[in-house]
C-alpha cells in the first residue's frame, strides 16, 4: 500500500493516498514514512480543494485530519473558510502561531466589532494581507473611498482568493457610490464569490432600474442561504416596479413563510397595498 500510495501522490491524487493510510492504520503498525506521506498528502489535498473552491472536498480535509488523527495546516483552505463565514472551520485548518491564523483573526475581529484587536496583529503581515484588512476596517467605518483604495492595491496580488474578494468588494463599493458603468463578470469568479457575483450583479442592474435583469440574477441566489432573503425582498420590488401585482404577491408569500420574522416584509405589504 505504501508504494501505490506514492504513486497517487506523485499523480496529485491526494484522496487516494490518504484513503490508502486510513486502510493501512486499520491493519496494522504504520511505518514512519508512510504516515509523513499521508501528512503531506493531507495538506496537499486541503490546498488543493481550497483552490477549487470545492467546499464539498474542503469539509472532507477537516473531517479526514480529524478521523486519521494528522496535523492539518493549510493556509488556502483557512482562507477557503473565512470567505465562506466559517471562521470556527478556518481556525481549526491553519497553525495557531502561523501568520495567516493572525490574518484570519483580524478579519474575525473585524466583523465582530472588535477593530482594536483586529489591528493588534497585523505588524508581521504582508502587504496583501494587511490592505484587506485595512480595507474592510476602513469599510465597516464607512469610509468607502479609503477603503477603495486599498481593496485596488490588492489585484495585482499573487494569491487569487485575495483577488476575487478585492474585486468583489470593489464592485460593491462603487455600486453603493452608483459609479459602476457595467455588470461584472461573473466567469472570473467561482465557488462562494461565484455567488456573490450574481448577488451583486442583481443589485447593480436593480439600481440601474433594469428590474428584469435584476430578477434573473436574484433567482440565481434565492435559495442561497447567504442572500435568500434580501433576494427575495428585492424580487418582490422587482415585481412591484413592472407592474407584475400577482407575481409580486406570490413572491412576498415565499418571503413570509422562509421568513416569518423579517421586517422587509411590512415595507412590502405597504407597496402592494
């Protein structure tokens, strides 16, 4: 098993390697090398699915580190997580002491409210890191320009999650400044900021009063979790605006039984009336 378990990870199919170990730890004693392959196999195998943004395979590293007991230490799939909200995830896949747990910190903090502490780690951080970081600080203040351009210092940046979330953010910006001339493209962008594309692109044709295309890109997201409800909402506006009462109606009801307790659904109530 320990050859073929080689050959797989020379092929970069790192599941199998480790699938092999998982058979191996069953059986018997695991010879030294074997258990470094697997290790290394691991991490490969976060990296790998992190970058594809599989968040299907990225859950499967966490569980596989877990179950055949290996030290999971994975920048890229941290970084995965912390895209995706699921910053418990993203601490438990990097090295505490590591420079790009302090990053994920940072950006914890920073949705937190806890700005003070978010700036606490950040004078080992590379330029990258740090104008995210300052960037979002900088957005969570209100501070749209600012944060503006340290979001642009970010897209020549080497590491490509960085990049996607800098573009997005940038969009974001300039369709709150009602400054961007054109839609996004979305084939730039995959897994979560795939997503997140469509959401803004719906926003960004919604305040051009271009409600059609706005609804085709809110469907995309309305089963979202992320973006169900706000995508709802603004359907439903969406309807209101063409004239389609009917379709507006059935929509807000989709609003009100997913969402029992949201407020957007009076502002609608009071538009229908």
């Amino acid at each position: 098993m320990w050859r073929l378990a080689k050959i797989y990870y020379n092929k970069k199919e790192y599941a199998k390697a480790l699938d092999l170990y998982e058979k191996t730890l069953r059986s018997s004693n695991v010879m030294d090398e074997f258990q470094n392959l697997a290790q290394d196999s691991l991490n490969m195998y976060a990296d790998q699915s992190a970058k594809n943004f599989d968040e299907k395979s990225m859950h499967e590293a966490l569980r596989l580190s877990n179950k055949l007991k290996l030290q999971l230490n994975s920048c890229n799939l941290a970084k995965g997580f912390m895209y995706l909200g699921q910053y418990k995830l993203a601490f438990d896949s990097v090295d505490k002491n590591s420079l790009c747990y302090k990053f994920i910190k940072a950006n914890y903090d920073i949705q937190k409210g806890n700005l003070k502490n978010a700036l606490s780690d950040l004078s080992k951080l590379n330029k990258d890191y740090l104008n995210i970081i300052y960037g979002r600080f900088s957005y969570a203040n209100g501070e749209l320009s600012k944060a503006k351009t340290f979001f642009e210092k970010c897209l020549n940046s080497k590491d490509e999650f960085l990049k996607q979330y800098a573009k997005l953010k940038l969009f974001e910006i300039n369709i709150e400044k009602n400054i961007q001339n054109k839609p996004i493209d979305n084939k730039e962008f995959k897994g979560p900021f795939l997503t997140e594309s469509f959401f803004l692109n719906a926003m960004y044709y919604f305040n051009k009063k271009n409600y059609a295309n706005a609804i085709n890109y809110f469907e995309k997201v309305e089963n979202n979790r992320k973006y169900s409800e706000q995508a709802l909402f603004y359907e439903t506006l969406c309807l209101i605006n063409l004239g389609k009462k009917e379709l507006a109606l059935k929509k807000l009801a989709i609003l009100e039984k997913n969402y029992p307790n949201s407020t957007l659904t009076e502002k609608l109530k009071i538009l229908l009336q």
